[in-house]
C-alpha cells in the first residue's frame, strides 16, 4: 500500500475548494511520508540523482579529489578579484541568514562537555561541527565551511588539563554508498581541536591520498572514537574506521592497527571497492577503560571479511574473538550498547534479517574475558502496522542504549525509538517513544523526528536525554515517563540540507518555503531575527511553490507527489489536494527525477507546468482538482503535444512573463532545450527543439533561468563537473553563447572549476547582472562577455564555499533567497535591482467569458479574463433552471484564466445532450453564457 493512501479518509471535502469548517491541524494530517534513502523499486534513486547532476559525463565519476581543487580554484578566484581590486557587487547589502532556526539536519555526532554539560557539540553529516556554551538556547558553527568535514563521530579527552583535547571523523557510508559515484560526504579523515571545539585541524595523517571521489583510504569513513584516560602518559586515540580498528598514541599523528586490515597510505589508484576488509566497523569503550569492536563480514567487494566478528580488549591492543555461535555468517552495521555496571553487553546486528545478542559478562582476569551469550532476536520491537516494526533501512539508522542508573531500562532505534523496561528480555514491555507516530500513518511523533543515530545522557539527571536523528536535535526531561516528550533544540543550528526554494513573489512579505532532504518542506512566515519555519509536509522536500495572495502552497516530495495547501494564518490546514497526474512518470525507464521539478505560470498561479520524465505536462486550472483528494488525478491535465521523447529526460524549466512561452531542458546525449510557444493555449501550442553543438554531450541541464524582462533571454546551467556549465541565448535559442568565463579553469571545463546549480537573471537601473550558485557559494556578473565573463564572488564571510542548490529572486523588492546544502538558507536585497509593478487597475471590468468549442462533445473550456485577482465562482445551470455543477469557486488571478467542463455534474455523471447555461460571478459582476452539448 502506498504509504500516504488512506490516511484521510475520515475528513469529509466537497468538491468546492472553499471549505467551510476547519480541519484537524496541518500538521496532524500532511506529515505522511517518509523521507527515503532509496526507494523499494531504486534503494539509491537519491545517490543516483545526485549522480546525473554531479558526474563528468566523459568519465562517469566526479573528478578525484575534486572538493579540495575546487576550494582552492575558488580561493584563487577571490585572490584575483581583489588583486583587481574587484568586490561583490555595491548593490547587494550584507546577505544574512534567513533560517530555518528551529530545524537541524542529519547529526550522527553529539557529545557533552564533561566539564559543563551545558556544553554541547554537534556534527552535521553536511553541515560541520557546531557548539553550544547553553543547552542548545543558541549555536555557533567552530569547523570551517571551506573544509569537508562530514562528520560522523565525536569524542573529548577525558583526562585531566587534557579536555580541551575533541576528535572528530568524518564520512557518511551507510546512506551515501562507498559506490555512489555522487557520494558527496565522504570523509576527509579525523579533525582535531585543542581549544575545547573552538577551532578545528585535519590531522595530516589521516589525509593520506584519500580524494572525494577515489575511495582509497580507510580513514575517508570513521564510525566512532574512543580516547583512553587510563593512558596518562600517551594521548592514546581509537577509532573505528572502514575496515579497521584503528589506534593512535600520539594524538593522531601516526596510527596503527589495532584489529583488522590497513588500508592506509596506499597508492592513489587504490580501489577499496574491491577490498574484502570489514565494510562496517564499531567501538565502544566501557565506563572502567575495557574496549568492545565489531567487524563485519560484508565488504566493498561483496566477499566476505576473513576478520570479521566481535571482539574484546582490556587495552586496545590485544583483541580477543567474542563472536556468538549463532551469528549469522553474512553481517552488516553492528552498534553496541552497555550496561552500567558492565555485567552485560549488547549487540544489535543488521544483517539479511536483523539481531540483537547479549553478552552475560561473567569476569575478566588477565585481559580475557569470560562470558555466555543470550540471543534476543526476537524481542527486537515489532509493534505492527507500516512503521510499528524496527526498520534501520540496511543500516542507515541504528543504535542501542542501556540506561546509565537502570540496566533494564534500554533503547534500540531505527526509523523510530523504542524503550524497554526489561533489557528486551520480551517482548511485551517495549513502548514507542519516537521517531515516526505511534498512530502508524507515517506522521511524525510529537515533537521528535524519525531516523535515529545517538542518544546522550546528562550526568546529573539520567532522565534528561538528548537524541540526534535525521531532524536535528532533540531533548526530553523525563525519558522515563509513560509518554515521553521531546523539544527541539535546532536553535540556529543550520544543518539542513535544501533541495529547493521558493518564495512569495507578488507581494514583499517575508514568506520563503523550502524542501529539504530527510527534513520535508517547511514555510516561513515571519518577521525578526530567528523566526520558526513551519512543517507542512513530510518526505524528501521537493520542488515548491507559493500561489499570489498565499492563497495555496504548492510542496511536493519525491518522485513527484504534490500537494496544493491551504492554510490559516497559524498554519491551520483549510484544504488539500493530491495535483499531481495520472500516468505522469510512469513510462519504463522515463520516469521522474527524484527531485523533479514543477512552476507555476508566472502569468497565472492556477496554472502548472511539471516535467514528466519524457514529457511536459499541463494543468489548465488547478483550483478544478477537488480537495480531500490523495491520488493522482486527471483533472485538467495533457501531455503537451509533440513534447514527448523518444530517449532523454526533462530535468529543468522556466517560463517567461512578459511573453507565453515555456523553456524546458532535456538530458541526453544530446542535450536539448525544448521551446514552447503559447505553452498555455493547447490549440495555439508549438515546439521547437534546439540542441546547440556548443552545449556538452550527456550534461544534465540543472537549471533554466529566462529574463523575467525579455522572453528571449535565457541562461541555461550544466551542473556537471568536467565541462561547461554556463551558457546564454539572447534571441530566443536562436544561438547560445558560452559564458562560464573565470568559473572553469579550462576552456572545455576540464580542471577544477565548480559545480554550478542555478542562475537568477536580476535587471537592475543600470543594465542586467546575473547570480549563479554553485558548490563552492554564490558568484554574480553584470557584464556576460563569451568565455571571458568574469565572476565574482559573493558573500565570502557568510556563505563562503556552501553548497547553493537552488535559488528564487523576485522583482517586487529586489530579494533574493539563496538555499544551500548544509547550511540554510540566506537572503539579501539588491539595492539596484529594477523593481516590478503590475499596472493592473482596480475596478476595471471582468472581459466577456467564451467557451470553446461550442457545441462541444466530450470537453469545453471556459475562457474569461480578469482585471485583477479575486474569487471567481462559475455555476452550471440545465435548461428548467436547476443548478448541476459548480465548476470553480475560488481565487484566481488576474489576466487570462481557463476553466473546463467535461459535460457531467457534481457527482461525476455524465449528462444528456442539451443546451446548458453557465454563470460567472467576479466582485459583484454576473455573466451568463450558453453551451451547447452533443456527446457522442
């Protein structure tokens, strides 16, 4: 069953988009999908999205060691341009962070200060390592945003005049496969901090020749860390590592191993794709300094690991084998939790089926331990339903706790968080504490968040946790309690990885919404420093939209599934309804990207253009598609004609302002730009397909941008490494010209050069300039000159070298809001920007509707123009008089709108011949017209 079906099937909705009670809160109703690593039919459709937007199309794989030339190519850029004395542009006032304050991203990593547990750090798997000197009432970010620190693992020294002393690891394996050739957080081995998480270094020798893209080292992935503060004499560093069990005496600046393979200063052609060593690795050092590591036996090459099991070691040198008889032979990602007094030890084992192991310590002398072992396997939490039952997603998500003061009190989590009350002894004294709702419907549990990586105990009171999952931070006061409650702590923690971002465009409110990976989409609708941003929707948060007046929000997530919102003024939902439409990217091997992108029509918000995998799509009036609805719908949608492809994928579009015409790109071999003109009249519609010579075979068209002055002036981005990626028509298609300029080192794009992902077109008093993201931060032009246009880049002390997804600029008031991968979202506004005013007049009179073809057999459209915005509402009416149908009834938007009639009445009949009347009523006017229909 699809995951979202039948989760509203108890809220009665009319057809009529006006709803007259109020419905349950939003946020009790919308948050009902899950985000996804993968998919059942693609388990890595995001790492291979990712691929088409990164990869060298000559080669297939992002450039080795890409991420370090690229920041320094951009640090070079910034050397020139103030050795010529050039600065971002006099226009653009100080960019500022614009949020999400209350939202954080994927942490893996948190940890306490053992000195003042008001001290917290934290690491985002994309966002670096941020530090709270308050319980989390604010946060600063102490790594460097230049540096690729993905970070996975955290540890403090413990020994005294030693504490200022933090380790760091970096590189996410499991969700971000070793294989992915778009793995963008693969690690840059382990980070030092001798100022107590201030300031951070990458230690040198975990540098090694380990590059983004090559997977040659195994201190690109670093599952945990243990300091040994029995070692008083030696600054004595473990780490689980891929394939290893790795161990310093000297702070980490020469390492050996201590359990398994090394896999370290190898040559730079190394392949550990093909390596037999442990693909997972774990480590947990128990309260009296004793060590506990699990190796697996899957690896990179698929054979399996000769050194893998579970071991012990009093000194983490000397490792003894402790794997239990009954373990499977095939294991993945083990975690390990231990009991306070260290009497019992816990294994929780993902494999082709998952596991849980205790280990009965019965005592250790002369560094061996002595034990028996308790399968309890089938006390994992199973509690039914769709989300009941641990899930870990093949690793993805997992852990197990034991209580620090209760060794019967223990936590395992996956997509959620479970408690125990007998050490999982049974299965009957688990309760569900987090993660996805106990109400199993894929909404979220109250004030938690789903995907869970760590739990963190307060020394002075036990029953304060912290719990780090895929949204940030949470903590609850009473972790005991019957029904636990959590509060966020992401307060300016800005973790959160953007995927897109909108924002209202006619009017200058504060209104920005965004889809974020894991996180869903979020809305902010605020003034001040650090205002909320509101959940409306689960999932992976996709493209979006925000309709004049905010009468709707478009959100959507992946795949392609989106939702047309309205909400209150406190985010109340009013109405719903499922727009996407039926057999849109559904052909084998054509199907929606991921993250796929829709508009709507600048000329008219009723209107939508989506890209269907080999096809444009086109709703005529999305108001018509009746609310309550969660499937996909036919309602007014057609595949626009002579769009579809034999071979390739719509990736990006735009549609101009001033004139009606709809640009879309197209990746394949060839990459295509498709031109639609009167893109929103089906009986006027034409193509033309344009694949310039110039435009880099198998590039993936990231972006389309056109002039929202001039129809005929377009920038189109590539936003794959390895060749150009910038390019411009200023006749319509007519002929392109290259102007990536001082972006690529090369001239065919080979070399460092960034990745680009967007292009905003800003007129302005004096000319146009042009703002592109791209993976080492924001660049602007205002004079596009061929292959010699020289960038500058923007914003160096806040956005620096972030990752820019995607960005939205409207010309009502200059602003333009920028989202990154990793770090939120920014905002400036352009001081010189020439603004937009619409010279609508008020007052002026509704245009005579008409309705074509008429007589009409099967469909007719209603064609009406409207002077400004407003509600418009069109009854049908049969010949004695009866009212049959209400065919709208709710807002639209000034200029041309279309509403369509498909000869049957509100129930969905169809009618007899005849001749039918309709009337359209608009601030006080009242038009009646007749139809004629003639079914066959």
């Amino acid at each position: 069953m699809n995951r979202v079906t039948g989760f509203l099937s108890f809220i009665l909705f009319f057809s009529i988009i006006r709803e007259q009670k109020p419905l349950p809160d939003y946020s009790l109703v919308l948050d009902q999908q899950p985000s996804a690593i993968g998919t059942t039919e693609d388990p890595q459709a995001r790492a291979h999205y990712e691929n088409k937007l990164l990869a060298d199309p000559s080669t297939g794989l992002i450039p080795i060691d890409i991420r370090e030339k690229e920041l320094r190519f951009a640090e070079q850029l910034l050397s020139n341009q103030r050795r010529a004395g050039q600065h971002q542009r006099a226009m653009a006032q100080e960019y500022e962070l614009a949020g999400p304050f209350n939202v954080g991203g994927r942490t893996r990593a948190i940890s306490l200060d053992i000195r003042d547990e008001n001290t917290i750090l934290a690491g985002g798997v994309s966002g670096g390592i941020w530090k709270t000197t308050n319980g989390g009432t604010d946060w600063k970010r102490t790594s460097n945003p230049a540096l690729r620190n993905s970070v996975t693992a955290l540890n403090q020294d413990l020994r005294p005049g030693k504490q200022d002393i933090w380790y760091a690891g970096t590189g996410e394996l499991v969700g971000n496969s070793a294989r992915s050739i778009a793995a963008p957080y693969r690690g840059a081995g382990l980070f030092k901090s001798t100022d107590g998480g201030e300031s951070w270094e990458v230690l040198p020798a975990t540098i090694d020749n380990a590059t983004p893209d090559q997977f040659s080292s195994q201190f690109q992935y670093i599952w945990a860390i243990e300091t040994n503060p029995s070692n008083l004499s030696a600054d004595e560093v473990l780490v689980a590592a891929y394939g290893a069990i790795l161990k310093s005496s000297d702070g980490g600046m020469t390492w050996e191993v201590a359990l398994g393979q090394k896999l370290f200063d190898l040559p730079e052609e190394t392949d550990l794709n093909e390596s037999n060593a442990p693909f997972y690795t774990s480590l947990r050092k128990t309260p009296s300094g004793y060590f506990f590591a699990t190796l697996s036996s899957a690896s990179s090459s698929n054979d399996l690991s000769p050194s893998a099991g579970f071991y012990f070691s009093a000194d983490g040198t000397q490792w003894q084998a402790i794997t239990p008889p009954g373990l499977a032979q095939f294991h993945e990602r083990t975690v390990i939790g231990i009991a306070p007094d260290e009497s019992k030890v816990y294994f929780l084992t993902q494999g082709e089926e998952t596991s849980l192991w205790k280990l009965n310590v019965a005592h250790i002398q002369n560094g061996i331990l002595s034990g028996s072992w308790t399968d309890l396997t089938n006390n994992i939490p199973a509690l039914g339903g769709e989300y009941g039952d641990f899930e870990s997603q093949g690793g993805y998500n997992m852990l197990i706790e034991v209580h620090p003061q209760n060794p019967n009190v223990m936590f395992i989590g996956g997509t959620n968080l479970y408690r125990s009350s007998d050490g999982f002894s049974s299965s009957k004294n688990t309760q569900w504490i987090g993660g996805y709702s106990p109400e199993n419907d894929a909404s979220v549990y109250p004030g938690h968040y789903p995907d869970q990586h760590a739990l963190l105990f307060y020394p002075s009171d036990a029953k304060r946790m912290i719990s780090a999952n895929d949204g940030g931070i949470r903590l609850t006061t009473n972790v005991l309690a019957d029904s636990v409650s959590w509060k966020s702590l992401n307060n300016g923690y800005l973790t959160s990885q953007f995927y897109t971002i909108a924002q209202r465009a006619d009017k200058d409110t504060d209104e920005i919404l965004g889809g974020m990976q894991d996180n869903g989409s979020y809305l902010r609708d605020a003034l001040g420093e650090n205002p909320s941003w509101n959940r409306i929707l689960g999932g992976d948060g996709g493209y979006c939209a925000i309709s004049p007046n905010r009468d709707f929000v478009y959100v959507s997530f992946q795949n392609s599934q989106i939702y047309r919102l309205s909400l209150s003024s406190n985010y109340q939902l009013k109405s719903f309804a499922r727009v996407d439409p039926i057999g849109g990217g559904e052909r084998e091997g054509q199907g929606y990207l991921f993250i796929n992108p829709f508009i709507l029509d600048p000329t008219n918000a009723s209107r939508m253009f989506l890209t269907g995998g080999d096809v444009i799509w086109r709703n005529e009036n999305l108001l018509q598609i009746p609310g309550g609805n969660q499937k996909k719908t036919s309602v007014n949608w057609t595949e626009i004609k002579d769009t579809q492809q034999a071979s390739g994928l719509y990736t990006a579009l735009d549609k101009a302002r001033d004139q009606d015409i709809l640009y879309a790109g197209i990746y394949s071999q060839s990459p295509t730009i498709a031109k639609v003109e009167y893109a929103s009249d089906a009986t006027r519609e034409t193509v033309t397909f344009m694949s310039p010579s110039i435009f880099p075979e198998n590039g993936h068209i990231a972006c389309i941008s056109v002039n929202p002055e001039n129809a005929d002036h377009v920038i189109i981005i590539f936003s794959n490494y390895g060749i150009p990626s910038v390019f411009m028509t200023t006749d319509g298609g007519a002929s392109f010209s290259d102007i990536s300029g001082n972006l690529e080192e090369n001239p065919d794009g080979s070399g460092s050069g960034p990745s680009i992902r967007w292009a905003e077109i800003v007129p302005t008093t004096v000319g146009i300039s042009v703002f592109v993201g791209t993976s080492t931060g924001l660049y602007s032009t205002t004079a596009t000159n061929g292959d010699q246009t020289v960038w500058i880049k923007e914003s160096e002390g806040k956005i620096g070298n972030a990752v820019i997804t995607m960005m939205d600029y409207r010309d009502i008031d200059g602003r333009l809001v920028i989202a990154t991968h990793g770090n939120g979202t920014f905002q400036a506004f352009l001081e010189d920007a020439r603004l937009f005013t619409n010279q609508v007049s008020p007052g002026e009179k509704l245009v005579s509707p008409q309705n074509f073809p008429n007589p009409f057999t099967r469909e007719t459209t209603i064609t009406y123009s409207l002077p400004q915005d407003g509600e418009v509402k069109i009854d049908l009416y049969d010949a004695s008089g009866k009212l049959i149908r209400n065919l709208i009834w709710g807002p639209q938007y000034a200029g041309e709108n279309r509403t369509i009639w498909d000869g049957t009445n509100n129930s969905g009949t169809r009618l007899k011949p005849g001749i039918y009347t309709y009337v359209l009523q608009f601030q006080g006017q009242q038009i009646s017209k007749r139809i004629i229909y003639l079914p066959n």
